[in-house]
C-alpha cells in the first residue's frame, strides 16, 4: 500500500498566518502539523509515501522532510497547481500510485484527536476516520528532530 498525504490547500481560514507558511506546515504543540498525518502512515507501516504540495512551496517541504530516509521511508512530492480537492489529489498522484492501494490522509485536518483518512483499493473508496491519539506521541517522529 502507498501512502498520500494532500498538503496543497491554501489555508484562507487561517488568514493572515497562511499567507507567510503553509498550513501544514504550522507549528502545532511541538512539531509541524504535517508530522501529524506522516506518523498515521507511519504507524500503519507504509513506506512509500507521495506528499500533494501547493505550488511554489517544494523547497520548504523537501528541507523538512527530505526523502524520508530519516523515518526509514520513501517521501516523494507532486505539485497541485490549483487545490481542487481530495478527488484532484488522485489524478495529480496516478503515475506514482500505478494500480496500487493508496491511503491519502489530509494534511492538515485534524478534528478533535481524529484524522480523516480515505482509502482506495480496486476502484472502491472507503472513508474511515483514524484515531491518531497515538501519533502526537509516535516514536519515531518524537526521537528523531530533522532539521
């Protein structure tokens, strides 16, 4: 399974915080708000990982993360050059995800402890809602500070 991690919104609600950083990219208690939906495909051991990013911020997000060695996983990136929504990110991501199953969790959503999560296997979507309780505390992001 591979995993997608929509990070291309433009955060209008946040306003006027998001207009000089991405949304996901926000601090959030003790470490970026993307590390959040990361640690969910971490913990469901996915190691192939695609992140859906807005235009302009591929440089931000690839100091950040780099190419996930540092979790022991494979980051890549694609660019959304319009934030169109949950069903764009599967187009902009159709050459990475090649057939496969694919997890996308939203990079910046989260709902009282909970993320949302969307599933897509054969053709069929399932939408679950995640309890990620867990993952403020994962280990693996906790240990390791990648600057």
């Amino acid at each position: 399974m591979k995993g997608l991690i929509l990070a291309a919104g433009k955060g209008t609600r946040l306003y006027p915080m998001t207009r000089m950083i991405c949304k996901p990219l926000l601090p959030v208690y003790d470490k970026p708000l993307i590390y959040y939906p990361l640690s969910i495909l971490l913990q469901a051991g996915i190691t192939d990982i695609m992140v859906i990013i807005p235009e302009g911020e591929e440089e931000t997000f690839s100091k950040l993360l780099g190419d996930g060695s540092a979790w022991g996983v494979h980051i890549s990136y694609a660019v959304q050059k319009v934030p169109r929504g949950i069903a764009d990110a599967f187009l902009v991501a159709e050459d990475f995800i090649k057939g496969d199953s694919v997890c996308l969790v939203l990079g910046a959503l989260g709902i009282a402890g909970m993320w949302l999560a969307i599933f897509a296997d054969v053709g069929v979507m399932v939408l679950a809602v995640l309890n990620a309780t867990r993952a403020l505390y994962t280990k693996d992001l906790a240990k390791k500070n990648v600057q």
